[in-house]
C-alpha cells in the first residue's frame, strides 16, 4: 500500500505510520525544513526495520556541503547509508533503519 504524507511546513506528521513504512521519500524538502534533525529523525521513527529513506535534493539549490551536512544529521538519527550518488540536477542518498 502507498500512503501519501504531505509535510505542511516541511515538518512532517508520521506518528502514526512509527515502524510501519517501508520507504519514505523526502524530495526536496529536507532543506526546506526548519529544523533538519527532527525532520530526518521523524523520518527514522516511521520506517519499519530494514526501511529506507531516500532523500533528493535540488543540485543548484543545495550545495555539496549542505549535502553532506544532511548526510552526517541522517547518520546521527541512527540511519545507515546505503548509497550517495550524484543524479542529473539532483544529490541523492538512500539510508536504511539498521534491521532489529
């Protein structure tokens, strides 16, 4: 099944999806969120063991270290990353809720 969460004010509402998602795709709104950590955080709490998030931002609107600033908040809500890749006009990360 797919459900759809709308971030109003980029501060998403997935309380009550916590452990259940398998994927949740955050495209182009983490830099867009007051405060990343409990964006990304948020985004931990609704993935099920083994769940990812993928999270895309714009290329020309955040730069290489506000990437990786990302990167290192996701790593320290407790996510794994799985994969950075550069995509066309796009920075792209996939990270995973370690199983367990």
């Amino acid at each position: 099944m797919i459900e759809i969460e709308p971030a109003p004010g980029a501060r998403p509402d997935l309380e009550d999806l916590a452990g259940q998602a398998g994927v949740v795709l955050a495209a182009h709104v983490v830099h867009e969120a007051e405060h990343p950590r409990r964006f990304l955080a948020s985004c931990h709490a609704a993935l099920g063991p083994g769940g990812r998030l993928l999270v895309l931002e714009p290329d020309g609107h955040v730069s290489p270290e506000e990437f990786e600033a990302t990167r290192r908040v996701a790593l320290g809500c407790g996510l794994v990353e799985e994969q950075t890749r550069h995509l066309s006009k796009s920075r792209m990360m996939v990270l995973a809720r370690p199983p367990g």
